[in-house]
C-alpha cells in the first residue's frame, strides 16, 4: 500500500518533470522565434533576403525569356537547306500519291482519312509546310517513323497532301 503510493508519487513527479521539460522546450522555442521576428535588425534582414530573391527570379526569368526568344529567331533564319530546297521545288500530285501509299497508308489510311495516325485532310490547314517537312523526317513524334526522302519526293508528298483538302 504504501509502495504503491510511492511509485504513484514518482509516476506523478515524472510526469511533472516531463511536462516541465516539455513546456520549457516550447516556451524557450516561442521565444527565440520572437525574438528572431520582433529585433528590428533581423527583420531588416529578412525583408532584404526577399528583395534579392524576387530581384534574381525577374532577372533569370527575363533572361531566360530573352533566349528563347532569339533562339527562336536564329532558328527562323537559319532554316534547314533541306526544307529550303524542298520548298523551293513544285511537287507533283501523283508521285505524291504513289509515295503516300506505299509509305504512309498503314497508319494514315488509304485515302488519309486517319487510322493509327490521325486523318491529314486537314494537315495542311492546321501545320506550316516546314512543320510537316519536319514532321516526315524528324521523327518526333513516335510511332511515326522518320523518313529519310529526297527534297523532290517530299515536295510531291506535299502536294498530295495540299490536294487532299
Ligand atoms: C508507323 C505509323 C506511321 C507512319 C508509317 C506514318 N505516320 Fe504520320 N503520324 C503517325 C502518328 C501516330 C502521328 C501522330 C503523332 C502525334 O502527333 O502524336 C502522325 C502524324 C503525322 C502528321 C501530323 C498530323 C497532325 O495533324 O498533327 C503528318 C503531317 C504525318 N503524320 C504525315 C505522314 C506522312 C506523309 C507519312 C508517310 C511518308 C507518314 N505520316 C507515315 C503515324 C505514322
């Protein structure tokens, strides 16, 4: 009876003296952040920290802008002489067609109308010819294969699909 009362006295003390343990670790990390937040100076000094932060994301992000943007430009003028020479020949329909079936017909379908590959009616709508030059030989875009083709046969290739729609 007593041994009990004992130990329940020093459960009691222990929990005491972990509550005060507890409550010290809270109460000196609440005021360390206070202090941290209200000195003047260190405010100083975070609200700086942010100025130079946001200050280097506008100039990398501008930077980076101004890249892509000459990037883009470059690329424009420097154009692939194979588009170039491709674009610069006229193409005939009928080679075209011929070449369409024997190249692209198992994934565009037979009259283009779209089936592993999407319908090209429209292609030439909604793509620049260079983009579709590219589309053929690139190969970016799988399961579409890149071809490798002469400038002549990709201009016929490019007047059938100009006569599709
Ligand atoms: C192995 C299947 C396959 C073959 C062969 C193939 N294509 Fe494709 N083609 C595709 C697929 C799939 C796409 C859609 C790619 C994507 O944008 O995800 C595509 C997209 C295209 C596009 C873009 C259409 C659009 O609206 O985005 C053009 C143009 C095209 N193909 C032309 C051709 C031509 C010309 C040939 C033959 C020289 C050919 N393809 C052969 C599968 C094929």
């Amino acid at each position: 009876m007593l041994w009990e009362l004992v130990q329940e006295q020093s459960h009691i003390a222990e929990a005491q003296s972990l509550a005060r343990f507890f409550h010290l670790y809270y109460h000196q990390f609440f005021h360390v952040k206070e202090v941290l937040v209200n000195t003047p100076s260190s405010k100083a000094l975070i609200k700086k920290e942010q100025k130079i932060s946001s200050w280097r994301i506008f100039l990398l992000s501008t930077a980076t802008f101004a890249f892509l943007i000459l990037f883009w430009i470059v690329g424009d003028f420097k154009q692939d002489p194979f588009i170039t020479e491709t674009l610069s020949i006229r193409g005939e329909v009928l080679s075209g067609s011929k070449l369409f079936k024997i190249n692209c017909v198992g994934c565009h379908g037979i009259s283009a109308q779209g089936f592993v590959g999407p319908d090209l009616h429209e292609a030439t709508q909604e793509m620049s010819d260079k983009k579709i030059i590219n589309q053929v030989i690139r190969g970016l875009t799988p399961p579409m294969p890149s071809f490798e083709i002469e400038p002549q046969s990709m201009a016929d290739l490019l007047a059938y699909m100009h006569s599709l729609n």
